[in-house]
C-alpha cells in the first residue's frame, strides 16, 4: 500500500482499522537522499598503489578504507559545477555504462 492509499483508508475506515489491517506502508522520494549512494570496487592495479582521496567526474568519492573500494554519495556535489553535476549524476553514469574520468 502507498503511503497516499494509506491515508485513504485512515480517512475511509478509520485509524484503528488501518492500523490492524495493513502491515507495509510504501513511501518514496523523487531525488536522492543524504544516504544514498553506491559502493564501487575499482580493482587492484598494477603495480598495486595506494589510494588516500578519489575523484570520478570531478566528484569527491570517499575512500571507506578497504584497499578498493569507493562509496559514492548521491548528494555529493561537484565543486567546479554544484547544483549542475554531483554523485548522484556519476551512479547514473556508472549504470549506464557511460565513460568516467
């Protein structure tokens, strides 16, 4: 059931009836969230290096600690282009196979 359905029945059935009745509540956002992202292992390298701060498209990635690993948080912006490009601009480009830099 969506978050609006469940509003229907509360104000059809009542509170109590709705409570007992339904179970999951559906709800969503139309942007990304301050925890959204993705995790992205980039393989080892040859010769092996180091990582200590990343970049994909100009977007700061985080450096987790495991020796290839990057998260990449949706909400992240880019610093040469904020509010035009950002993490969530680079997850969609990693989906779709788009190059990155």
């Amino acid at each position: 059931m969506t978050a609006a359905e469940m509003k229907e029945l509360v104000l059809q059935k009542g509170l109590k009836v709705a409570a007992k009745d339904v179970d999951i509540v559906t709800t969503g956002t139309m942007g990304a969230m301050c925890s959204s992202g993705a995790v992205v292992n980039v393989g080892h390298s040859d010769p092996p290096m180091k990582m200590e701060k990343a970049w994909i498209n100009d977007v700061e990635v985080c450096h987790p600690g495991a020796a290839v690993d990057l998260y990449i948080g949706a909400t992240i912006m880019d610093a040469k282009r904020p509010f035009l490009y950002g993490g969530g601009h680079v997850i969609e480009d990693l989906v779709r196979g788009r190059r990155w830099s």
